[in-house]
C-alpha cells in the first residue's frame, strides 16, 4: 500500500467523522434547545439598554460552523490527494520528511 492511498483512506475516515459529529451535535443541541427554550445569554457590562437573547442559536452556528469549516478543509485535501498531489511538494523551511526521505528542498 502506498502512502496516498492510505492519506486518502485516513482522510475518507476524518470526513466521515466529522458527519458523524456534526449529526450528533445537531441533534444533541436541537434536542437541548427543544427541551430548554428559556436559557438566554448573560448580558454584558458594556451592552446599554435591552438585552435578551437566546443561547442556543449562537452554541449551535459557532459548533456546526466550525465542524463545516474543519470538513472543508479534510475535503479539500481529500481532493487534491485523490488526484494525485503531494502536500509536501511546496513546503516552506527545512526539515526530514517522515521515514528518512531526503530534505524537501533537494539536499
């Protein structure tokens, strides 16, 4: 086995873990927010005047906004990797790649 097709197989698993979480998140924090409507944020110091917002529509675009940002990114190398492109090719700075493979920059 090659070590693309291992990146890929790796990063098919990571993806698949990030659905995974995102499904659980999702219905943990609807289920939450369903079961407890009236949990509202703190208001601020520095906030003047009427504050009353909900707690759970933040929670859940910073946590599903953020697992869709992390599978992005897997997805992305997920491509380039299944079509053949080697992440290290362009790599700044020196440094021994993983199983003694010579310097990138060609030394």
């Amino acid at each position: 086995m090659n070590e693309t097709s291992l990146g890929v197989r790796l990063l098919r698993l990571a993806i698949g873990a990030v659905v995974g979480f995102l499904v659980a998140a999702g219905a943990y924090l609807g289920w939450a927010a369903w079961a407890n409507p009236d949990v509202r944020l703190k208001q601020p110091d520095w906030v003047q005047g009427a504050f009353d917002h909900s707690y759970w529509l933040p929670v859940l675009a910073v946590t599903l906004g953020g697992a869709l940002l992390v599978g992005l990114v897997l997805w992305t190398a997920y491509r380039r990797l299944r079509n053949g492109e080697d992440l290290y090719e362009e790599r700044l700075g020196r440094g021994l790649r993983r199983r003694g493979e010579r310097f990138v920059d060609g030394e």
